[in-house]
C-alpha cells in the first residue's frame, strides 16, 4: 500500500519552527545574467530561491507608436507636473521579472572595485 504525503520544510522563525508545505518547484531565468534559478512556491504563496518584481507588459512597436503618435498631456501629482500619454499602448503579452539572489543583492551592495570603475552590476 502506497501512503501520499505532501513534502515540507521545516524552517525557524525566531525561536518557533514552522511547517511549509510546498506547492511547486519551478525553473525560472535570472532576467539580469541569464542563469536558471530553481524557486520554490509553497501553498502560503511565499517562494525561495530568487527574487520575483512582478509582470512587465509587452508591447508591439506598432502600438508603442501609435500611442506617442496620440501625444500626453501635464497632470499635477504629489505637486509634480507629469505627463501623462492620452492613449495606453495595448500590450500583446507578459513577462515575469525575475532576478538571482547574487544579481539582486550584488547590485545593492556593489564590492569597492565595482564602485571605482563604475560598474554596478
């Protein structure tokens, strides 16, 4: 007989240990160096193993340019004059924006000779 148990991880918290259960391991590459990272997402929606920014959305240079095309107009916010395109470029699909962990903390906190040559990355 065959017994199913979810896989866990036990990790501490201050001084208590908890109990995540993991929903998938997933292949996701860094957008900055290109390495393949292995994330995994728990059932909490937390995730390990890289750094996640979100969905960009991509656009077609047909559209991009039909909206500068549409021209922008000033709006006041937070006492700042911004403007603002009259026509949102329609966007043909989405990309994740993902980042290693070396990518993502190394352009925070560059070495010194990365300050002098002004290499940040």
């Amino acid at each position: 007989m065959l017994h199913f148990c979810a896989p866990f991880v036990i990790y501490s918290v201050g001084t208590m240990a908890q109990k995540k259960t993991i929903k998938k391991r997933l292949q996701k590459d860094c957008v900055v160096c290109g390495k393949q990272m292995r994330v995994i997402s728990y059932i909490d929606r937390s995730y390990r193993g890289g750094h996640y920014f979100g969905k960009h959305p991509l656009f077609t240079d047909e559209a991009l340019a039909e909206a500068h095309k549409a021209g922008t107009h000033e709006e006041v916010m937070g006492g700042r004059v911004i403007h603002v395109m009259n026509k949102n470029p329609i966007p043909y699909d989405y990309a994740e924006y993902w980042e290693c962990p070396k990518c993502y903390w190394g352009a925070r906190y560059p070495k010194k000779d990365r300050q002098e040559s002004g290499f940040l990355g």
